[in-house]
C-alpha cells in the first residue's frame, strides 16, 4: 500500500464504511479516522480514530478533516444540496476523495437527466466532486447483498419470504468487494477520475435469492409473490424498514422489470484482482442474521 497518510472515513458504521475501515486497518500505513454521529454506539475497531460528526454540521466535519489527506465519501440523504459545502470542506483539507455514488448513475446525462432519483442525487454530487480541484474516483455500486437483510425477519419467522416482483434480477454486491474496490483507490495511485460501475458476478431474481438463503441455511425456503399493494402495505407496517423508501423501491423493481438485461462488469477483479464475492459467499458471511 502507499505511503503514510490520513485517511478519513465517512459513514464508518455502515455497511460498506465499516467494512472499508477493516480494510484500511488491515493494510494501510497511515492513519485511519472514522466519522459517526455517535461514537459510543459505533463499535468500531480499536486503532480507528473515532471523530464525532455529522455531514450536516459543517463546523464538526471541518474539525474531523483537519490533517486528513484522503477522504472516503459516502452521501447519506437524498438532498445533494448539502453536499456542497462538504465537498467544499474536502476540498479545503484533503487532496483526493472516493466517493460511494450509486450504480443508478447514467453515465452521459447530466444530474437532471437521470431518470432515477437516487441516480439524481447521487449525479449532483458526482459533479459537485468533479468541479472541485480533488482527485476523485467514483464507486458506481449496483444492488447492495446487504438489502436482502429486509428478508431476515421472515426468514427468522419461517419458510416464507413475502414480497412484489420476486422475478427482478439483480446483481447483488458483497460490500467488502465495494470496500475492496474503494481501498484501493483511496491507497494506490492510478484510479484519479474512473467512475467504477461495480455488480456482483451473477444475476438472481429475489425468488433465486431467497433459495440460496434457504440451501445456505440448511432448509428450504420460498418466495410467495404479493401484489405491489400487498407489498406496499407489508414494507409500511415493518418497523425495520423506511417508510420514505417504500414507494421509491418499488418504483425501482417496476422499473428494473421492464429494463434491459443487467450487464455484469469484471471492474471488481480487475481494481482488485480478486474475482466479485457470488451471493452464496455472501450469505454465508451473513448466515447469523438470518438465524
Ligand atoms: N443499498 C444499495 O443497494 C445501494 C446501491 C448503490 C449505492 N448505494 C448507496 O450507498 C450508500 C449507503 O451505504 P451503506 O449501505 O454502506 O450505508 P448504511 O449501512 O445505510 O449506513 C448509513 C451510514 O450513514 C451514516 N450517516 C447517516 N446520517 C449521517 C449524517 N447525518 N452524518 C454523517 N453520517 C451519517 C451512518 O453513520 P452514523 O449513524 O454512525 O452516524 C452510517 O454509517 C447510499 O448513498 C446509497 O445510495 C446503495
């Protein structure tokens, strides 16, 4: 890995952040800094220096930027407004950022042409980072593996998995692929201005997901089709799930029913020369939240 620097992680408590944290701590010289809103709750690794902050309160993230040449971005409201006076911030501290963008970025069209809304944001962002004077790299993620935490509760529950458009393909993405992907260009040299479209090395319905759950775990298990009614009205009433993110993701599995084969990217293997994790690898590091 490159030589000694600050590196400061964002969205340290999340599911790629913690991940990249782990890696950092695994294989880079330098030091390693955390943002969280709540340091007690974050249960982050020792050697991490845990700064508390919030990406809405520009006074606390100048203060965890201070020294730190490298920053991991990760943008956690659907608002870009905000974002900047936090690229601004960046800008001002550190030489180069990574930013966790999102798959549903097109590439081509501008901000307000991008038909999805996390596309949207994410885009804004995009360009918020590209006219600032940092060395940048985007990591385009598709469908996150960690989204198929929504079936652990049923799963727990039963055989059962209940939910609309059980026949939308996706090509999930271990996080520590994405983390993977987003160390090296925070440490190397040679990723300044790649925009990274990363999928996982398959396509699986959720119907396909929830069995391979199932064979993972040692007993069967099903998908049983709702309406987009019946699902809607299911995702309302769960506790662990966003009310503000119902309709956005069905919206997402109508569309992504309709859109054109998902075309899988090696982009994994090649930044990292390590093949993409299959869903089976997955699930298996995940296989307690599910029991
Ligand atoms: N899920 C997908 O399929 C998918 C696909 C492509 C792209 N993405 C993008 O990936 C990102 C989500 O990444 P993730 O799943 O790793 O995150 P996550 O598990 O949802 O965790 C959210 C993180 O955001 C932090 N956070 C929330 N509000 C904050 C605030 N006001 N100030 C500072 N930090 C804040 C939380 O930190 P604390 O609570 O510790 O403060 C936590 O670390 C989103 O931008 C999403 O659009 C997701």
């Amino acid at each position: 890995m490159a030589a000694k620097s600050t590196i400061l992680v964002t969205g340290a408590t999340g599911n790629v952040g913690r991940q990249v944290v782990s890696q950092l701590l695994a294989g880079h010289a330098g030091e390693v800094r955390a943002l969280t809103r709540n340091p007690a709750a974050a249960g982050l690794p020792d050697g991490v220096d845990v700064r508390q902050g919030d990406l809405a309160d520009p006074a606390a993230l100048e203060a965890a930027l201070g020294g730190a040449d490298s920053v991991f971005l990760m943008w956690p409201f659907h608002d870009a407004d905000p974002a900047a006076t936090v690229v601004d911030a960046i800008d001002r501290h550190a030489g180069r950022v990574v930013f966790l963008s999102s798959g549903a970025v097109q590439d081509g069209l501008a901000p307000e042409q991008q038909p999805h809304p996390v596309g949207r944001s994410h885009a804004r962002v995009e360009r918020l980072i590209a006219r600032s004077g940092l060395r940048w790299t985007f990591v385009r993620p598709s469908t996150f593996a960690a989204n198929t935490l929504w079936f652990a509760d049923q799963i727990r529950a039963g055989n059962v998995v209940q939910g609309a458009y059980g026949a939308v393909r996706m090509a999930l993405l271990h996080e520590a692929d994405i983390a993977a992907v987003a160390v090296r260009a925070l440490t190397e040299d040679g990723h300044d201005e790649a925009a990274y479209g990363l999928t996982g090395p398959e396509v699986l319905t959720q119907a396909q997901q929830v069995r391979i759950i199932g064979e993972v775990l040692g007993r069967p298990i099903r998908w049983q089709e709702l309406s987009r009614e019946e699902a809607r009205q299911r995702l309302l009433a769960d506790d662990n799930f966003p009310d503000f993110f119902v309709e956005p993701l069905l919206d997402g599995y109508a569309d992504m029913l309709s859109a054109p084969p998902t075309r899988l990217t090696s982009t994994v293997e090649a930044v990292t020369a390590a093949p993409a994790c299959t869903y089976r690898d997955w699930v298996a590091d995940h296989a307690a939240d599910f029991r």
